[in-house]
C-alpha cells in the first residue's frame, strides 16, 4: 500500500504552503511529483491529491461506501452541522440530498431567475460611478439578497435585514484564512477573548433567528405551499414520509447559504476581474447581448469557473483499501482530486492560463477535466442555480455600466475561508453607459 510521492517539507512547510499560497503551492508539488502526490498538512491528516483525469472519473464513479465525501467535509461542520447534505454519507447523504434536489429544477428556476434579475439591478444601481472599488464585497451583498429572497422567500426588507445581519456576521467570523485558523487554534476554549468563543456566541444568534423563522413558517398552515426554497424542504417528505427535523432544516439552510452566497459571490468577483483583464472577450460579449445571443455568456461563465475555481480540491475518506492510479490507498487516507490543477492540465486546456471562453463553444469537455462543481452523486446540488445567477448577475452590470480594470496587474489567488478569491478583491472601474449607447466601444474597455 505503497502512497504516491510526497514532497520533501515539513509538516509546517506543507500547511503553510497549502493555507497561504495555494495554487503556487499545489503547482510546485504537481510539477516536482506528476499526477499524483501525498500530502501531511495536519495531524492524523494524510491527503493524496491527484490530476489525472481517469483517476478522477474513478474517484467520482466510486463507492460512496468507500469514498466518503462527508466525512472529507468534517472541517465545515462547526458552521453547517452534523445534519448538512455536505456532510452526510450513506444512505442518510441519499435522503437529504433526494428532499433537497426538487427545488432546484424545472420551471422554479425561472422565477428564481427573475428574483436574481430584481435583485441584481437594485443593488448595482448603487454601485460607485467612475473610480475604482472591490467588487467582491458588492458580490456578497447580491448573492445575501438572493439567498434571503430564493430561499428563504422573504419579500419584506425589514425581515430581510433581521435575519440576514445575525447570517452576515456569521460568515464574517470565518471569513478569512487568518480567522479560521485562529478558531483551529482555540477550538473548545471558552475564554472571554477566546476567538472561538467569540464564534460560538455570533453561532448562536444565527441559529437563535433560524430556529425562530422555521417555528414562525412551522405555525402557518400556508407556508410550505410557497415556491421558495425554505418553503419546498418544509414540504419536502424522503420515502417512508418523514419531513426534515427542526435541526436538519437549519443545517440544510445554513448549507444553502454558504454554499450558495460566498462561493457564487466569488466566482462573480472573478468573472469582472476576468473580463477587465482581456478586453476583446469583453467586447464580444457585449456584442452577443446586443444581439439576443446567450451562448457565449454562458461559454464565459463556465470559463471563470475553469480558470478561476472556487474551490481546489474535491476529497473522499477512504474507509476500505481502494486503487486509483496503481496506487492502492488505506483507509484513512484522503483521496482528492484536484480541481485547480485539472482546470490548467495542458493536454485538456491548449494555453490553460488564457481566459478563453471559445473553448466552450466547440463542444463539452472530456470527462475528468472540467470539475467546478465535483462530480458523481455528490455533485452540487445547485449548481444549475449558481451557473443561473452567474448569468443574471453579469447580464445586469453589462446592461447599465462599461467596465475598466483598476490597477495594472492580475489579481493572485488567495484562500480566504474556504474560497479562492482575488487577492483585492476584484478591483474595477466602472463607468455609466450613456442613454444613447446600449454598449460601449472595444476602447472603453481598456484602462
């Protein structure tokens, strides 16, 4: 049960190079030790990583009693509980994700569209005009505002900020690398200026607004007929007729927030950073507008998300001995395949760095190469919605502001709590269009 190489660091070497530098860091490893190689990041932690896209299809394609996807997620559960679809393996993973899956397709999705298109225009209509600002905090405030109207159905702006500023601070508390890793250090201490005290008292405040809004929709007899989805899990029944207990509820809409605010609120982040960065993309992708055509805006949405991933890697538990890549892993290892490095694996993606969006013009990707929202049976539940809001969202700056990049060099990506984001946040210009011009020129696009 030999393990693929590992590089030669130590284990501080190793956590340092995996929290703070993690592409530079995951590049130097693939380049030194190939396809596959074993990481030691923590203690009792042994991760092998691996890019090679049949090894992927095998981890994605394998046993779900084997590879446990739950149990490679337990460093969420302090924020998303025991009961989150993410962290659940077996036949429980099956129950909640089956209740969890209605809401996210069909013709829900349009009217989920329409409730990103309102909430897109408010918000961007007061972004600042003619200088530069981060746009990934702006993105956060979309993707909240979505969330608290898409799932959790809350029409009243009042209700709206009730609910959302006790979530809001709970995502800030971990919402950066340093904060997360000041809560490993103090875990379980309760000190008055313990950092995780600190979390656990924002923790529950949200929950308490949680608990209370599930009691409120619970009492109404109408409340789980709405086409939300807090309204369709309230509704929701698995095989034998059982609804998701109080508990379960709160861990699945927690899920639903992280899950479907920072991560898409970054991917948006990168996409303007993206799109500032090479003008002629920009430019066609106006002109398609222009012309009613939607393909290439999706085609650049799927190309964010291969360049610029979210998230880099996709880990499984091994709990049984397992081959993947003439390598036959014990249990207790992790096997993980690596999202970041199979987005820039040459012999998929000719010029991997390049922002090229015609790539995905010409067809789908071959299996094992374009990961963005993992694979198999634990692949995202929603991302037809994120790819949704994705679009909307940049459909409606492109609609009312020309764009500039802000500064002269590429944003780096850096972790944040769990994200890749832009290393300022996704710094752009933007500028008015003017009533008589639908679009900008090529020329506008540049700084």
């Amino acid at each position: 049960m030999a393990l693929p190489p590992r590089p030669d660091l130590s284990r501080f070497q190793m956590t340092a190079g995996f929290m703070l530098t993690p592409t530079r860091f995951l590049e130097s490893c693939h380049e030194r030790m190939g396809d596959y190689f074993t990481l030691q990041p923590q203690p009792g932690r042994t991760l092998v990583v691996t890019v090679d896209p049949e090894a992927v299809k095998t981890v994605f394609s394998g046993d779900p009693d084997v590879l446990r996807a739950g149990e490679g997620n337990i460093v969420l559960a302090p924020v998303l509980g025991s009961g989150s679809v993410l962290l659940l393996d077996g036949a429980e993973h099956l129950r909640h994700r089956r209740m969890m899956l209605p809401p996210f397709h069909g013709e829900r999705m349009r009217a989920y569209g329409d409730a990103i298109a309102e909430v897109a225009e408010e918000r961007i209509a007061r972004w600042p005009r003619g200088r530069a600002f981060p746009a990934l905090p702006e993105m956060q405030a979309i993707t909240l505002d979505v969330i608290m109207r898409a799932v959790f159905g809350l029409d009243d702006p009042a209700r709206r900020r009730a609910i959302g500023a006790p979530l809001r601070r709970l995502l800030d508390s971990v919402g950066t690398r340093g904060r997360v890793l000041l809560l490993a250090l103090t875990s379980g201490r309760t000190g008055r200026l313990s950092p995780w005290a600190r979390f656990a008292r924002v923790r529950r405040e949200a929950d308490a607004v949680l608990y209370e809004e599930i009691a409120r929709r619970r009492a109404d007899s109408g409340a789980a007929e709405g086409d939300d989805v807090f309204s369709l899990l309230l509704a929701a029944r698995d095989e034998d007729g059982e609804p998701l207990t109080d508990a379960e509820l709160r861990d699945e809409l927690m899920t639903l927030l992280i899950a479907g605010h920072e991560t898409t609120a970054t991917a948006l982040a990168w996409a303007l950073e993206r799109l500032v960065r090479t003008p002629a993309v920009l430019q066609r992708l106006l002109e398609e507008e222009r012309a009613g055509d939607d393909a290439y805006l999706d085609a650049v949405v799927k190309e964010v998300l291969r360049v610029r991933p979210v998230l880099s890697i996709a880990a499984r538990r091994v709990v049984a001995p397992f081959e993947v890549g003439g390598h036959v892993l014990p249990p207790g290892v992790h096997v993980a395949p690596c999202i970041y490095l199979a987005h820039r694996r040459p012999q998929a993606w000719p010029e991997p760095t390049a922002f090229r969006p015609e790539r995905f013009l010409d067809g789908a990707p071959a299996p094992g190469t374009y990961l963005p929202f993992g694979g198999g049976v634990r692949r995202c539940a929603g991302a037809a919605f994120a790819s949704l809001e994705l679009r909307e969202v940049l459909r409606a700056v492109l609609e009312r502001f020309a764009l500039a990049p802000a500064g002269q060099h590429t944003e780096r990506m850096i972790r944040g709590s769990v994200t890749l984001r832009p290393s300022r946040g996704g710094m752009v210009l933007t500028e008015p269009l003017q009533p008589s011009r639908p679009c900008r020129s090529s020329a506008a696009t540049t700084a």
